[in-house]
C-alpha cells in the first residue's frame, strides 16, 4: 500500500481532517494535502511522525495491510 492510501486511510478512519491530521503531526496542512494526492513525497521525518501517530492509536498495517 502506498503511503498516500495509508495516509487517508488513517485520516478517514479517525475522522480527521487534513488539516486535523496536519496539527497533530506537526506538519502543513499542504504537506498532507500533497501527500494524499501523491504530489510529493514526504520526508523521514514526516513518515516517522506518522509512524508514530500510528502507534498511539494502535493503528497497523502489517497484519492486513490495512488499518485495524
């Protein structure tokens, strides 16, 4: 799964905002928009950040390769 499915996948399953979902990453929110729509590529430091937002709401992907 590519990082941008991930990427909505999560947002949509916690019902996030892309804006939403860029406050509690830290990130713009055109990073995330860029990211959905496989615009851009995010850098380490955003992936990890993601990874680890991840984690904190006991979301993964390599189970099912879905979000649980």
């Amino acid at each position: 799964m590519e990082f941008s499915e991930k990427l909505k996948q999560v947002r949509q399953k916690l019902d996030l905002s892309q804006e939403a979902l860029a406050r509690e990453l830290g990130v713009s929110f055109a990073t995330i928009n860029r990211c959905e729509t496989n615009k851009f590529h995010p850098s380490y430091r955003t992936i990890k950040k993601f990874d680890d937002f991840c984690i904190r709401h006991n979301i993964s992907f390599e189970n099912n390769g879905g979000a649980n």
